[in-house]
C-alpha cells in the first residue's frame, strides 16, 4: 500500500497472549473476524486450554457470539459476576482465549488479564477503545478516518496520520483492514499494517444442522429408488 513515501506491509503477528481489539459496527464484519481469529488461535494452541466469552451489558450477547462454542461464557450485569468471571478466568486451565463484547472491559480489569500467562484476550466494540494498554487495534474495511485518526494519534502522535485518507481508500477498495500494533515492535509508539478479514474464516465453516439434514434426506431417497 503506497502514499507518497508511506508503506503499509502484510500483519503477520499472532494475537496469542496478547490484548486486541476489533473495531467495527458491521455485525457481518464483526462475526467473520471474531470466528476466523478464535479458529486461528484455537488452531495455533492445538485446541488446548480454555475458551471463554464474557459480554457485559444489559441485553443479551447475540446469537452468532453464542454459537461459537465456549468452554464458559459469563454475562457481567453487576460486580459480583465480573468477579465470577476473573475468578475462572484465572483459575482456569490455560492456555485461555477470552472473548470480551458489549463493553470494554475496565483499566483494572485489563490490567489484572494482561498480567495472566497464557491468557489470550480479544475485545469488540464499535469505537476504538480509549485506554492504551491494548497491543492491536484492528478496523474494518470501511472505517471512516475520524474513527481511525483519534486513536492513531493518541499511540503514534501527528506522525502517524500521514497519508491516512488515501490510505485507507486504498485499503476499501481492497477490502482489506488497517490494524495498529506494538507487538514486537521496536518503536515503542507501535506501526499500522493492512490485514485481511478474510485470514482464519475457511478454518471455521459452520454447518446449518437442518440443511444438512434436509440433503441427507433428499440423498437418501435418491439412492433408495
């Protein structure tokens, strides 16, 4: 991806034992990430250890977050479920992918799960989160630059914008997304890559039970003439 003097490469780091967050207000977006990088991370840890969602608000998580297959899931609606949950989350059988929705999770929360080895931790929202103890921040497609520029600044400074619009044109029109990282940088203010949405989301096909059944059936019967 080309501005002027500005490149953007290829992100190729894992999300293992990190904190991310997903950006986007696109449900479709949101479920393809979310399901392509729990199949990435599954498949990196050999299936091992725990998966766990947590979603903190007043409505329930939505359908898709709750089919994906959780080892445990917690809805946080007051303190002493936040407790139940980082009770497990701790105490739990590592290594751990926790998925965190409805709300971002509190300074201390993130504080106390960036200090557990082996916890993985994947947070959504629909606004890029405000606090700076994130190690990636990935947006969709289709961000717009205001969403994209405030949280940019706050890691990189004025310097990190330059090129931004063009940037960003670029990438929608390649469908693919602009992620921030510190992971495993030497720059401690971090550096912004292009991803693909796409990346894991053929490791997680999901089957419609009914339809299947419905094919079976139809095989059955041919077979049977």
């Amino acid at each position: 991806m080309v501005e002027d003097t500005v490149r953007l490469e290829g992100f190729s780091e894992s999300l293992r034992g990190s904190n991310s967050y997903c950006v986007g207000s696109n449900q479709k977006f949101v479920q393809n990430f979310v399901k392509g990088k729990m199949a990435v991370l599954d498949g990196e840890v050999a299936h091992r250890g725990r998966k766990v969602l947590v979603f903190q608000g007043a409505h329930a998580a939505p359908r898709w977050l709750l089919q994906i297959g959780w080892d445990a899931a917690f809805h946080i609606r007051d303190v002493q479920d936040l407790k139940l949950a980082l009770t497990y989350i701790q105490h739990g059988v590592k290594p751990t992918r926790v998925v965190w929705a409805g709300a971002d999770p509190a300074p201390v929360v993130l504080h106390t799960l960036s200090r557990l080895e082996g916890t993985t931790l994947l947070a959504l929202g629909e606004k890029a989160p405000v606090h700076l103890d994130w190690h990636m921040i990935f947006w969709s497609p289709d961000a717009r630059q205001e969403d994209v520029e405030t949280a940019i600044v706050a890691r990189m400074g004025q310097a990190g914008i330059t090129g931004i619009r063009s940037i960003l044109k670029e990438l929608h029109a390649s469908q693919v997304g602009l992620v921030w990282s510190s992971k495993g940088e030497k720059d401690k203010h971090g550096a912004l890559y292009w991803y693909d949405p796409a990346d894991g989301v053929d490791m997680n096909i999901h089957i419609d039970i009914q339809e299947a059944a419905a094919v079976l059936t139809e095989v059955a019967a041919f077979l049977t003439r």
